[in-house]
C-alpha cells in the first residue's frame, strides 16, 4: 500500500502557486507560466480553486525550455475538463482579461491563429484571442454579437511580429474592450451584450478544439482575470515581465557559489533525503531521483528538475519547505539545511549535470552490499588481550573483556555454586535441581570449578529434558500450536509428530541446515522418513481457515494467500530475521526485498498445501507436500489484488542475500539428486540455498540463530533486534564474537549444543546478577562506574536475573511437588480450563473438554500441554504465554495482578501446594525445622536463613492453630500447603538468578 | 484491498515506551514511583514502571472513556438507521451481487417500517424506538466498509484494523497509550456474549503489546472475573497470612537484590489481586443500583435483562475510571434467514438498554466524557438469501457514535441507492479507529509499538480522522 502523505507526486500539480509577486493576483482565474520544462502537462499556478490544467494533446510538438514552450508544430493544449467555473466567475464579474506573453513564430499566421481560446470549434466560441497574420485579433460572444464572437476587436495592421510581446485584451463592465500592447493601449472599441450566454468549454491553447486553427510561436505566460485590468495595472504586469521569479524566491536558500559536482556533492544529498520513496522499488509518485533519465523525465505528474533554473524546479520548491504541508522529505524526516538547498540549485542553475555511468539502479540493494548481516561469514581472530583481564577462560570471555577492559569495568563476581546450578538446571533443561544434585555440584565444585561446571553441562546437555526445554524456543518462534485458529479451530490430533521432531532434533543434537532443511523440504529429501516428513509441520504450524467452494471466491483467495503469507513470513523472520510480509503490497521500504520478490518466494509453497495424512511408516500425522510436480503459476498480485494476474512470477530468492547463483540452480540440482517423489522440488531448492554459506542465505541463517541461543542463555541477543537483521535493525553490541561464533558455529557442523557448552562453560555466562549492596550502594568504585558507563549492561558486566517463562514454572512447581510426570512425546494432554476461560463459540470438530482431570495424565512438562489456539490455558495466558498466532521471539515480561490471582486462587496452584505439603511431610514428618529447610532446599537449591525459618515456622504454626479451630479434617497438611503456595508465589520461585 | 499485512513507514524504531516491555505492569499495579521513591531506593529510575498508570494522550481529548457496543454477528442498516426507498421500489429484482454463502437472492426490501425523529429528522425503524430518541446525540457514518465477508476476520479487524488474528486490538492500543485511571480495575474490560465468544479470546487480545493491555472479559453473572473466588478451603485470613509472610520472604531476597525493580512491582501485584477481590466484586454487582435504574436499562424485561445488566455494568466500570468497555450483544444479528424475525429479537433485547445507557450518562454528566459507538463486525446485503434473511456484506455497513466530542444528528457517507455499497465518503475501519484515538486525544500515527522488526500501528499505513462528525 502506498501513502499518499510520502509521495512526492501529490504534490507537483500545485507548486508555484504564486500568491503575492509583482504581478497583479487581483480576479487571477488561471495563470500559465510555462515552468514545468517537460512533459505533456501545463500546470495552472494560479492558486486559485482547483487547478485548470492544460494537456499537452500531442508533446513532441513542443519544445520546453526555461520559462516558455515552443510550439513548433501543430498541437493543442486543452484544459482537462470544460472550465465551468472559468466561465461563472466570468459571467458573474461580466468583466474580463486575457493577458499572454507570446513570441509569434512568424507574422502570416491566420485564422485568427488561436492563441488562447475557450471555444468548442471554430465558429461557437466565449472568447478567443488570436493572431491574424500580423495582427492581434479578439473575439467575444456576447449576447450582442454572433455565437463566433463577431465582429471582433483587431488591432492595426503591423502590431504583430515574430518579437516577443505583451499582448491583453480587457472588457470591462460597461463593455469597452481595450487591447494593449506592451502596457500601450493600441486599440480600444465598444462590444454591447452581456455574457450570459457563454458555455462550458474547454480552455485552450495554441489551436482550437477542432484542430484546424494552430498558432506556432512560444508561449511564455497565459492569464485570465475576471476583471477588466485597469491601464496601471496592466503596466504592472507588462513590467513584472514574461519570467519572473515566484515570491517565494525569497525565503529559499542562495545557490552556493562555487561549482559543484553531481557525485560528490549532489548524489549524497539525494541518497539520504530522497531515495527512500524516490529510487527502484519505491518510485513514489513514478519519481525515481537516483536514475538519470527517470530524474529528468519527473514524476506522474510532471519533471522536477528544470535544467538551468532551480526556481522553476519543483523540487526546490519542496525540499526548502515554503509550503510547510508539502515538505519534502515528508512528516519526521530530517529536512535538507541550506546548504545542501543551495548545493541543489547550484547543480540545477548550473544545468544539472549527470555524469553517466553513476545511476544508482537500486539504492537498497547497493546499501544491502554493504550491510554488514548480508555478507558472506568473515573468519575472526580472537583478540589478544591487552592486560587488564584477569579473569577469561574461554573465547567468548575474551571478546566480552575487550570491550570491558576498554570501558574500565569488569565482570561481576562468579555466582555461588548452589545459585550457579540452579541456573544452569533452569537454562539448560528448565527444571530446577533436586538438593542432592545441587550438593553433589557445590562438592565437585569445591575441587574444580572449571570441570564440575564443565561435567554439569555436559551431563544436562545430554538429558533427554534438555531438548523438552529448548524446543519451546523453537515452538514460539514458529507459532507452533494443535489447532487450526480462526473461528472453527479444529484440533490438529497429529500435530505432535512436528513438536516431537524438533525435540528429538534437538536432544540428538541435528546439524541445524539439516533441521531448517528439513523443516521446509523434508519430504522432497527423505520421502520414506516418517520423521523428516513430519518435520514439514514446520509449514503448516500457522492458523488456517478453509471455506468450501460455495463461499465468495473473494474470501477463500484471502484464506489461502494470508496463510502463504504467513509461511513465508514466519520463514523469514525466524530464520532469516528479515521482514518479508511487507513486501506483499509494496517493495520493502529499507531492505532490499521487492515486492516481486515476495512473490517469487512465494511461489515456492503456492504448488502445495497442507495435508492430514499417512506418513511413510503409516502413522497419522500433518504436514506439506506439493499437489504433484507440476508448478502452480504464481502471480505478482500489485496491492494485494486477488484478482490481478498479469504479471507470471517464476521462483526465485532475495537478490540481496544470494551471491551468484540463481534458484535455477539450486533448483536444477534439487531435481536431479531427488528420488523419485511426486512433487515440484521447489522447497528443497530453497532449502539448499537458505543454508548455503557460500552463495545463498547460510550466513544469515547462522548470524539469526546463533544470536537466539544467545538470547535464550543471557536474556538478551548481541544483536537486540533478534528479528531484524536488515538494514533498520540494531547493530551487535560485539560484531566480532557474533562472527567468531557464527564461523565456529557453521565449521563445525551447526551444532548448537557445541555453542551451549561454549557459552555455559564461559566466566561471563557464569558471573553473578547482582552489584549493589542494600540502598543502592555500589560494592565498588568499579561497580559504581559500571552503572554509569554501560546502565544497561549491554557489555555484560552482571547478569540480569531472569524470570522463568510460565512452562518452566508450571514444570517446577509440579518438579519440587514431586508430582512431574515425566512421560515425554506422544499426543498432548489437555489440561483442566474453567468454564469462565472455556467460551469459544462456534468451534468445529471436538470442543474443548469441560471436565478435563488434574491427575498424573495432565502433569507431564508443560511442552506436552495441548494449546487450542481459541481456548488458551488461563495460568499460561496470564503469564505471557504468547498466543502462537504468529511467531515470537521474545516472551513478555510483564507484571500484572492477574497473575498473581492465579498464584493465589488457581485450583492447579493450590493443587501442586498440597502435593508439595504431602512430599515434605512424608520426609520431614512433624519437624518443622526440617520441612522449612526441605522447602528451601527444593524450591530454591538453598538453606533458608534463620529469619526465614522463624518467620516460616511461626506462619505453619499459626494456620495450623487457624484451620485446627475451624475443624478442617487436614488442618496439618492445608497448612503446609499454605506455605508451599506461599513459596510458589516468592520473586525467588520465579526469576533465577 | 487494503494491505492485509501492514507494513511500518512509522520512522521511530523504538518507541518511547520500548522500556515498558522489560518493566511490565498491569490491571492495576500499583504505582511503584511512590513507594520506591519514599523508600528512597530509586535515584535514577524512570518516573514510573506501571506502564497503567494514566498519562497524557498527544492532545487534550474529549473522550475519556468509551463503551462500544459491539452488535455481534451484524446488523443491517437498510432495514434499521438507512431505509432506502429505491431498494423498497426494485424488490424482487434480480441482480449480479456476489454474496458470501453464494447463491443469493433478488434485491429485497425492508420488512420494517421507518419514521423520522428529532431535529435531524434521522430514519429508524419500528423496532428501535427508543434508541431512536436520542438520534440528535448521534453521529451516524453509513459509508463503512471493511476486507472480509466473514465474521471472525471481521471481527479481527474491526477490533484490530487487520482481519487476521494476533494484532493488538484498539482498546489495548488506548491502553498503552493512555494508561487508566483506576488502579484496581483492568482499564479494558469486555462484557462478552453470553453466548461465548466467535474468534475467542484474540477479540480484545494485545497481540505483541504486553499483556497488561489485554481486555479481561468480566461476566455478568457469578464470579465476574477469573480466579477471583478463593479456593473453598480458604479464607480471606489465610490469604492475608500468606500474603505477610510472603511480604517477609519477599524482604529478604529484595535485600539481596536491590535495584530490581521488577521485584517490589511483583510484590505489590500480589497485594493489588488481594484488594482487587472485594474491587471487582464491588462494581459489577447491581444490587445497588434503584429499580428505578433497572428499570430504564430494561432489566426488568427478560428480552432486555441480559444487554441491560451489561449496559448497566458499564456504566458502573466507567464510572469507576474503567478506560475502555466493550458490550457484545447476545447471540448473533446474523440473520440468514427470516431476517425480521431475527432483528426484531435483537433489537428487542437491546433497545431500552441503550437508549437507558445513553439517557443515564447524560443524566450523570458521563455522556460528555465517554464516547458510546455502537455497530457490528460488517453489515448486509440488499439482496436476500433463504427467501427472507440476507447474507453478510462487507461494502457498506454503518456505525453511529454519540457522546463526547461527537457532532449530534448528523450523517457521514451514503451507500448507494439500493445500499450494497458504500460510494460516498467511505469509511474504513482505519478511518473509524483514527477518529476514535483522535477523540481520546492520540494521534494514530504517533501511537506506534516496534514489533518484529518495525513500527506497528492501530491503523496500519493508512486512517483519516472523520472531522465531519467531530463537535
């Protein structure tokens, strides 16, 4: 969709509305200056009402020059529509003026020879001012004289030359018409009537309507009043002359007084203020400013350059603001100073120059050449350390202490062991650690920290948990869910077989192009692998709404190119971190990503769809294939028009992210290693180049995720705009780790759990969150500087304590309650909703359960819970769940009373707090000493301090007394419970430090 | 067509509120600046981290307040606000209009019968007496039209300006722009359709805005709210207790990690819920309301109860500095079939109730700082389907507005003579909502949020204020 308030083109037909020069503006219906230089429109300046303008009928006849036009052949220049109120503002006045500055192109030209005429042919006319060899000749129908305005007014023989001159004719109201001639009265007659009679014609120009009256000669200013001008004022005008400058000439910037150059001095201006929406991609208004000949040539609406006059250039008039409404670059955009105006009349004055061979073709595409995300992957040296760092062990430890050392500041000190496990359990596999496990880290810790943390990681990243954990990151971002969304929200029974993919995928540790690959092609790969196939419900996460045939065709287009849309942008955004969907009606307006582009892109899914089927081993499952193997005639539908297939766009991938092989390539490849499936091998060509690092869309695609494992382990991406890696997206806090990492990441096989380990085993990943003592006092001067040079932490001097997303909650609450049922795989389980959050109307196929149990078949990890997109599950809901509508890179983190209410109030809350209560009074008996203690140790991998204990004890006493007095049957156990909830609502239950 | 997927040329990358996103907030926490500022904890933080907490719009605003009254499933403006007197002369006529369902009817005309009222002399039909009252309060716009011809994309847009699922509705985007005034209440309220919800519960989501925005749905009967009854094994002492032992243990860690503020804000969220319990029981329960008061809403009526204990109910939420009410109609104006049946039942049920809402805001001296819009997701077609309903049509349907800073008794937008299409002065529902944010003192192209690479807003690329029916 384009914006007219960015448009350059809107704005061309009034520039120049003179409203105050030395001319006489006094009854000015329409004034023609002749300033646009080019093109087959002349504009009418005269500020008053809607603009008259005249049509060139044919522009070769003519030629531009500065301030005039040339007839030099036949043509005719006729108002765009009849000039009704032309015509009433004269009728109304009954007075008038014709005034022109004409140079004849020689003194035999007859007929009269129409030089301004508002007539229909050549005998029905109101008014005609003409030249009859070498006389001026007027004709005005009044009701006194005949429908062809006869007798006319004609001036001595003689008065007309091939000279430039001044010629007007004015009838005032008591009918006297008077002609001057360069401000001299020369012929002066009565014409009775009155001017009720006159109809609506065109205005014209240089000939009559019928085309048989040519006047050749050049044009330099056309007017008409609805006035007869007074003698003075005719003078006036005859001596503001035939060119003068607008008024606003006044308030725009000098030319600068020097010569200047179009590459150095101009180019650069128009680069940065104007290509944005006038260059390939986004021609605004047709006006393309970076290519010489579309530069000359203007915009729909006419040139903006005049060579050798920057006044009469309309992009003077925008750029310098005279018109604070039109200004161009438009709305927030930084405006051009003047000097950088004056340069630009400089160039313009001085015949605006434009060497060949510097068009830029298209600006975004040269910006994407440069841009640092696109290029091919860099190989990195690690830095050499300059002093200062006593505290590296690893390689990223020495890219972070660079930038640290350089700044004056240091990391934080490594956090204690216990905390440093809780950690690391929550990270790595999203559940919190039994107190033996903490015990037995904080012991092996003691003898070698570098080796207990390195076997921990080792250990956790080898738990089948760990996949359970990180697949949820990937889950987000792909909008993974078990329903279809929209209004009938059918349950996708089969969708688990994706969702255990990408666990499996994870936990066996799959080279990550393998994982992408697959994810879009791997039926085109591996046609009998249940698992690869399965693996394309990577395609088919997103909601879909099918409506049959007997519906509007209208609206099932909509259906089915919204849900394209939506794969090709949540491919792009969750592997290529680029934005694509904008593209759909426009070419993106910052990257290099044209709208045809899209289509091509497009046009990989358009040959197939998803389907519920039999995988190859004869499970049920959903996924995507082709319809078979002929492709799908895609179309580049211009605005999102259904309906408009003109334009055939064959497959293709972004230009800016490909390095000299085009997707026939990759697609001839795919076709001939492929085995014999039925399908258009499209998405598998795709695949090859999406992770191919040396000619097509790897390094990108390893830049993304590496910086979202980074994201997911410090809380925040070396690059913070984790889903724009284009040209508007932040740059990475430290460009070389994130290459080093990428390189390493790629060379050796797209291993993510070699990163995991690089990271965790890092003295920057295991430094402690907190640099304040109580009130706010920095521990240190080092501490206190940290704050000030780098408040947000972005160079990784302290951790940030990170709160656990609502899946690792749920999971740790049900953990520590000894109550996690840890059965992984298979079909979802459907927890229990309350009738308040189970109100989707108008569901199709099986509704969601009203009764669904709380029992151990409902209290596996939170990864197995079935989201029906319409019915979410409230505790999750109100904890920033996202609704997997479309993708999500980054959970919320928001604080809100009504999660506290689930703390509070929930059943399944409640629930798990009895359970804990049941799990310590089974150990602990009636000691209460203990049972705190095991409390603390489970929920929070510590002891508790003896004012928690205290304050713990007294609190389990006092409900005990409470409930015994009101006679409740359990009082001992919903006392503990009392407790358990309460810990379960602490800030320590939920963030990590 | 407009674009389906909005694409940003808002220039301002992070948005000036980027900082919300960390901080959170929410139906009603408490403001944090006060207790952290008198415990002298916070030097250098911003003014505040409750991202509800009410602030100034781009402009002073006329609304304060909105209550939508949202007419699920559809009304038809020919046969209630837009009579068309060349529809009634070509009844029966063939014509080549494509319908939703497919197979329609000839040009059917109005089964109802229409006069004019008030100053403005506006048409209303038979059904809608009452409301018809307060026409010279109103502003109707009858050129509307929106993307799709089915009801959950309709619904989607005309609460999100997209008609696809996952986008911020307009309440939250008023939300986040505007804050609320009353901290104990969720500033975006829905009053749903007893009848449950098409499209569920992404009709007043918050889409990527932090949840905080998001519309609770309050029910109008029974426990108003979720999780605001207690387990039946506690009471308010047992929770009082909790909640001082938590504030103790709370303490603790706080004391081990000054400076987060994200951990006093979660603490005092937990006190909020606790008092919230009593708030939000209070204001929904209309048992203190006078019969009288029952009465003009048409609660005594069982064909009115239901829309009137809702339009009731939102009075009292705006009353009590609710930002943003939606009132779903019940059941569905959706009529296929039998069409007089239909509207004559939903206008029955809504009648009294709206026109006892717009008389008691303007009694209370409401009405001029609450805006009331009342419309559905698309309207009708002038052709007939079954015999006597008419299928969906999103080419022209109207929408009224009355209250603060609206123009009264005048009319925007004409669809054409026999009212299919909107042709004169179309509205789209970018336009509707740029002049509701304009009403409530935003600038809808300033109220961006950066998301997935770049600047979003309520209306997308496109929205014109209908300055015509400004007062």
């Amino acid at each position: 969709m384009r914006t007219s308030l960015f448009c350059l083109f809107v704005l061309i037909s009034h520039v120049n509305a003179w409203s105050d020069s030395n001319r006489v503006t006094n009854g000015l219906q329409v004034l023609y200056t002749f300033d646009e230089g080019r093109g087959d429109v002349v504009h009418d300046v005269s500020g008053t009402g809607e603009p008259l303008d005249l049509a060139i009928i044919d522009a070769n006849m003519v030629q531009w020059s500065q301030g005039f036009v040339t007839l030099r052949n036949e043509t005719l220049m006729k108002s765009d529509r009849p000039a009704k109120k032309l015509r009433q503002s004269i009728v109304q006045s009954k007075e008038l003026t014709i005034e022109a500055w004409v140079k004849p192109a020689n003194d035999t030209q007859s007929g009269p020879a129409r030089i301004v005429s508002f007539s229909s042919d050549t005998s029905h006319r109101n008014i005609t001012l003409g030249q009859n060899a070498n006389a001026w000749e007027a004709r005005l129908r009044t009701t006194a004289t005949s429908e062809n305005g006869t007798p006319a007014t004609v001036t001595a023989r003689g008065t007309c030359s091939n000279e430039l001159a001044h010629i007007v004719y004015a009838r005032d109201l008591s009918g006297t018409a008077t002609m001057y001639l360069n401000s001299l009265a020369i012929v002066s007659q009565s014409v009775g009537g009155d001017l009720s009679n006159w109809d609506d014609f065109h205005l014209l120009l240089a000939n009559e309507a019928t085309g048989d009256r040519a006047w050749l000669g050049e044009l330099h200013l056309v007017a008409i009043y609805s006035r007869a001008l007074l003698p003075g004022e005719v003078k006036q005008n005859y001596e503001a002359g035939s060119d003068q400058e607008p008024p606003w000439a006044e308030s725009v910037p000098s030319p600068v007084a020097r010569t200047v150059d179009f590459v150095n001095d101009v180019q650069p201006i128009l680069r940065a203020h104007c290509f944005e929406c006038h260059s390939a991609g986004n021609e605004e208004g047709s006006l393309n400013l970076a290519i010489k000949s579309l530069a000359m040539e203007g915009g729909e609406h006419g040139p903006v350059l005049v060579r050798g006059n920057s006044l009469a250039s309309s992009i003077v008039h925008l750029v310098s603001g005279v018109e604070p409404d039109r200004m161009m670059p438009p709305e927030d955009n930084e405006p051009l100073n003047a000097e950088q105006i004056g340069i630009l009349r400089a160039w313009i004055d001085q015949g605006a120059a434009w060497p060949a061979g510097v068009d830029v073709l298209d600006p975004r595409l040269e910006k994407a050449r440069e841009h640092w995300s696109f290029q091919r992957l860099k190989k990195t040296a690690m830095p050499v350390s300059k002093g200062g760092d006593v505290w590296s062990r690893t390689s990223i430890d020495a890219f972070i202490a660079e930038k640290l050392v350089e700044n004056k500041i240091s990391v934080s000190k490594p956090l204690p062991p216990n905390a440093l496990a809780r950690r690391i359990y929550f990270d790595v596999i999203g559940l919190p650690p039994t107190p033996e496990q903490v015990d037995t880290f904080v012991s092996s810790y003691g003898e070698d920290p570098i080796q207990a943390v390195s076997s921990l990681v080792d250990q956790l990243l080898s738990s089948q948990h760990y996949g359970e954990r990180w697949a949820r990151h990937w889950l987000d971002l792909v909008r993974f869910a078990e329903s279809d969304g929209q209004e009938s929200d059918r349950d996708r029974p089969t969708a688990f077989r994706y969702r255990d993919f990408v666990i499996h995928a994870l936990n066996d540790d799959m080279p990550f192009d393998q994982f992408v690959r697959w994810q879009i092609a791997g039926d085109e790969y591996e046609p009998n692998s249940p698992v690869a196939v399965a693996a394309t419900g990577f395609l088919t996460a997103g909601t879909n709404s099918v409506l049959d045939e007997k519906f509007i065709e209208e609206e099932r287009l909509f259906n089915r190119y919204n849900e394209l849309d939506d794969v090709i942008s949540t491919l792009g955004t969750s592997m290529l971190g680029i934005t694509v969907g904008c593209a759909r009606c426009h070419d993106h307006k910052y990257d290099a990503f044209s709208a045809r582009e899209y289509y091509r892109l497009l046009s990989v899914f358009h040959s197939g769809d998803r389907k519920s089927g039999k995988l190859p081993n004869g499970e049920d499952g959903l996924f995507f294939r082709d319809f078979d193997s002929s492709v799908r005639t895609t179309w580049l539908f211009r605005r999102s028009d259904f309906f408009d297939r003109e334009l055939e766009v064959k497959m293709g991938f972004p230009s800016m992210l490909s390095a000299g092989r085009d997707a026939d390539q990759y697609w001839t490849e795919a076709k001939s290693e492929s085995q014999k499936v039925n399908s258009t091998f499209q998405r598998r060509a795709l695949a090859e180049w999406i992770t191919d690092v040396e000619f097509g869309g790897g390094p990108l695609l390893a830049r993304v995720i590496v910086n979202r494992i980074w994201q997911h382990h410090f809380g925040q991406g070396l690059v913070r705009t984790e889903n724009d890696f284009g040209v508007r997206g932040e740059l990475p806090t430290h460009p070389d780790l994130l290459e080093y990492l990428a390189n390493d990441f790629v060379a050796n096989g797209w291993q993510f759990k070699r990163l995991h380990r690089m990271i965790l085993n890092s003295a920057v990943y295991q430094q402690g969150s907190k640099r304040w003592s109580e009130r706010w006092q920095p521990y240190s001067q080092q501490d206190a500087d940290a704050m000030k040079v780098d408040p947000d932490n972005r160079l990784l001097w302290k951790m940030t304590p990170m709160r656990l997303e609502v899946e690792a909650l749920r999971d740790a609450m049900l953990s520590v309650s000894g109550a996690l049922n840890l059965q992984a795989f298979g079909p979802s389980f459907k927890p229990y909703i309350p009738p308040e959050a189970n109100l989707a109307r108008n569901i199709k196929g099986e509704n969601y359960p009203s009764d669904a149990p709380d029992n151990a078949d409902t209290r596996r990890r939170s990864v197995y819970m079935f989201h029906k997109r319409l019915v979410p599950y409230p505790l999750f809901q109100a904890f920033d769940r996202p609704d997997l509508l479309v993708g999500c890179s980054r959970r919320q983190n928001t604080t809100v009373a009504p999660q506290a209410m689930a703390m509070l109030n929930d059943r399944f809350v409640r629930d798990c707090a009895i359970d804990f209560a049941r799990h310590l009074l089974a150990d602990g008996g009636d000691n209460d000493m203990k049972l705190v203690e095991d409390s603390f140790r489970l929920a929070f991998s510590r002891r508790p301090s003896d004012l928690e204990t205290e304050a713990s004890i007294s609190f389990i006493q006092a409900q005990r007394e409470a409930r015994e007095e009101r006679d409740r049957l359990e009082a001992p156990i919903e006392a503990v419970a009392d407790y358990c909830q309460t810990l379960f609502g602490l800030n320590e239950f939920i963030y990590v430090d | 067509m407009n674009s389906p997927f909005p694409c940003g040329r808002v220039v301002q990358p992070v948005g000036r509120r980027e900082w919300l996103k960390r901080a959170g907030g929410g139906a009603g926490m408490l403001a944090l600046t006060n207790l952290l500022n008198s415990e002298r904890l916070l030097a250098d933080e911003p003014a505040s981290l409750n991202p509800m907490a009410p602030h100034d719009g781009h402009f002073p605003a006329k609304a304060k307040a909105v209550i939508w009254l949202f007419m699920e499933g559809a009304p038809s403006a020919v046969d209630m606000f837009d009579p068309k007197p060349e529809l009634t002369r070509r009844d029966g006529e063939k014509t080549d209009i494509k319908a939703f369902n497919g197979n329609p009817g000839p040009l059917m005309k109005s089964p109802f019968s229409f006069k004019q009222y008030g100053e403005c002399g506006q048409a209303v039909c038979d059904k809608y007496t009452h409301v018809a009252k307060h026409v010279d309060k109103m502003a109707f716009i009858k050129s509307c039209y929106s993307e799709s011809n089915d009801h959950v994309p309709a619904i989607y847009q005309i609460n999100s300006g997209l008609a696809r699922p996952g986008f911020p509705t307009a309440g939250a985007w008023i939300n986040y722009g505007l804050g609320t005034e009353n901290q104990d209440l969720p500033g975006y309220v829905v009053l749903g359709n007893t009848k449950g919800a098409k499209g569920g519960p992404h009709n007043w989501g918050s889409g990527f805005l932090p949840t905080s925005y998001q519309g609770t749905l309050f029910r109008s009967q029974g426990t108003p709210i979720l999780n605001l009854n207690r387990q039946p094994e506690m009471n308010e002492l047992d929770q009082r207790a909790q909640l001082d032992l938590m504030a103790k243990l709370n303490d603790e860690h706080l004391k081990r990690h000054h400076g987060e503020a994200e951990f006093v804000a979660r603490m005092q969220s937990f006190e909020l819920a606790f008092r919230m319990q009593t708030e939000a029981r209070d204001v929904v329960d209309l048992s203190k309301e006078t019969e009288q008061t029952h009465a003009m809403y048409g609660i005594n009526n069982p064909a009115s109860k239901s829309y009137g204990s809702k339009c009731l109910m939102a009075r009292r939420l705006v009353e009590s500095g609710v930002r943003f009410v939606q009132v779903y109609s019940d059941g569905e104006w959706d009529a296929h079939s039998n069409l007089a049946a239909n509207h004559t039942e939903h206008c029955e049920a809504t009648d009294v109730p709206i026109a006892g809402l717009l008389e008691d805001l303007e009694t209370r001296g409401l009405l001029d700082s609450t805006l009331v819009i009342w419309g559905g997701e698309f309207g009708r077609m002038p052709v007939s389907q079954n015999g006597n309903g008419r299928d969906h049509n999103p080419n022209g349907f109207l929408q009224w507005m009355a209250g603060a800073g609206v123009k009264g008794g005048v009319s925007y937008g004409e669809t054409d003579e026999i009212g299919y299409a909107a042709v004169e002065n179309r509205v789209s529902v970018n336009d509707l909502h740029a002049t509701l944010l304009h009403l409530l003192g935003l600038d809808h192209k300033r109220l961006t949020y950066y998301h997935n690479g770049r600047s979003f807003r309520l209306t997308d690329v496109a929205g014109n204020v209908i300055h015509e029916v400004l007062a």
